[in-house]
C-alpha cells in the first residue's frame, strides 16, 4: 500500500471487529487515490459470514471501516473479490 508520500511501512490492521475470524482480504485502488480492503468476517456468531469492507484516503489514513457490503444474508458470503 501506498499513500502521496510513497508506501505505507509494515502491516496495517484493517478489521475493527476482531471476534472470530476475518479473512480473504483483497484490495482495490480507488479513482482520485485512496483504497478500499474487502473481507469476510466470521463475528456473526452464526453459519453465515458477512463481506465487510475499509476505505482508506490517499494519505493513508482511515475514512470507514466495517462496512457491511453484501445485502443477502442467505448462506455464506465468503468469497470477497
């Protein structure tokens, strides 16, 4: 990852939620700068996962996170992309 200034050093945590599991992470660029990190997310405590997202300006800093993304809650959703 990258900000204006050039990379961002080490590993950056992404989740908020940190109950069970989230993985499958797969970044994207946005247009004008930034990022956005789709995930799955395991917190639910049920048979379902959830794809949940973080968007990050072009400076590197956090703007959201934990962003529900899908809106069908039937079976899993673990295949972010």
């Amino acid at each position: 990852m990258a900000d204006a200034e050039g990379p961002v050093p080490g590993p950056t945590q992404v989740n908020g939620i940190v109950t069970d599991d989230q993985y499958g992470a797969q970044m994207a660029e946005l247009a004008g700068g930034g990022w956005v990190v789709v995930y799955a997310d395991d917190s639910t405590g049920s048979s379902t996962e959830d794809i949940r997202a973080a968007i990050y300006n072009a400076d590197g800093t956090l703007k959201a996170t934990d962003i529900l993304v899908n809106t069908s809650v039937t079976g899993r959703q673990i295949e972010p992309s």
